[in-house]
C-alpha cells in the first residue's frame, strides 16, 4: 500500500485562537509561558507547513497574532499572574515545598517577582502564627518519612542525609536541624495546626 503524503498544515491566526483556548481549558498559566506556548506552537506548524521560502515574514505575523491573543485572554481574564501565582503557591506550599522554592517556580513560569513578594506575603498571612517554611518543612519530613516519622533507626549518616534533603529542598540548616530533632507528637500538632 502507498502511503499518502501528509497534508501541509499552514499558520493561521484561527489555529492559534483555537490553539490558545484548547491550551487554556486545560491548563491555568501566566502570561509568559502562554506567550511560549504559542510560540512553540508557531514553530512547530511553519516546519509542517513546508513553506521555508517565506517562513521568516510568517513567524513575525504570527508574533502580532500572538500579542494581540494574549492580550485578549488578558482582557477576558482568561490569563491572570497574580491568581495563578497564588493557586499554584498554595499547592505548593501544602506539597512541602519551601518559601524559596515556591519562589523560583513561579519565577520560572514568568510571574514577576514583585506578583510572587506579595502572593508569599498573603499565603503566610493566611497561615497566622505559623511560619511558612517551619509548616512546610514538617510537610516535608512527612512526606519523605525523615526524622520522627521516619520507619529507620537513628543514625549519624542518616540524619545527615536527611539534613542534606531538606537543605537542597530550599530550607535553612537552622530550619532543618530544627524539625528533625522535634518528637513527632509536636510534629503532628503543627500539621494539625496548619490543617494537613
């Protein structure tokens, strides 16, 4: 059997409206890394497209298509940083994921750093009297099974492995050392506290 030739997919501004929304209904996302989206998108179809003659007016096209899409899901707020920040701290933050952590995340996706100053100032004003990092830390040991909830007997090696842990995990020693010496009944208390 002879295979047919595929067809040549070209670059419109409907496929990437269709594309925007498509990508929108499944994921929340700043307006970065929709920008990058769409920008893979256009890449990816002009290589398809077999066009390579005038492929370079094309992609600078489709870089106006591309501002004036995410404009509009701006406008529409389909696209907001400051909540996606804040949804995507919060579960983070439950994750065991420490302050810095949740930082240089949301970073990554293209949130500003003044957006994330503020989205970490509100999630520790939600928590009250409990400290971000010490509440994600014990998260953490949970999680991993380190120190009081651990199912290993005590040894030197292991407790600095486990310090190593949450020291490359984005917590301070002081932190670190702090909630692998903690009983575990204390340990159980500041998770009830916090609501985990």
């Amino acid at each position: 059997m002879d295979k047919k030739p595929h067809k040549k997919k070209r670059l419109t501004r409907d496929y990437l409206i269709r594309a925007t929304y498509s990508y929108l209904q499944r994921f929340a996302t700043t307006e970065k890394n929709l920008r990058d989206v769409l920008d893979r998108k256009v890449r990816r179809r002009l290589m398809l497209s077999g066009e390579e003659e005038n492929a370079d007016s094309l992609y600078e096209e489709a870089q106006t298509w591309i501002e004036e899409i995410v404009t509009r899901a701006m406008e529409q707020n389909l696209v907001n940083d400051r909540s996606f920040a804040a949804a995507k701290s919060a579960s983070l933050n439950r994750n065991g994921n420490s302050r810095r952590t949740i930082s240089q995340k949301l970073q990554a996706k293209g949130v500003a750093p003044n957006v994330v100053d503020e989205v970490l100032h509100d999630l520790a004003e939600e928590m009250d009297d409990l400290d971000l990092d010490y509440m994600a830390a014990v998260k953490y040991l949970r999680k991993r099974r380190f120190g009081a909830f651990s199912l290993r007997h005590d040894g030197v090696d292991i407790i600095e492995k486990e310090l190593a842990s949450l020291c490359r995990a984005g917590f301070s020693y002081q932190m670190a050392l702090k909630v692998l010496k903690m009983p575990r009944d204390e340990l159980e208390e500041v998770m009830y506290q916090a609501g985990s």
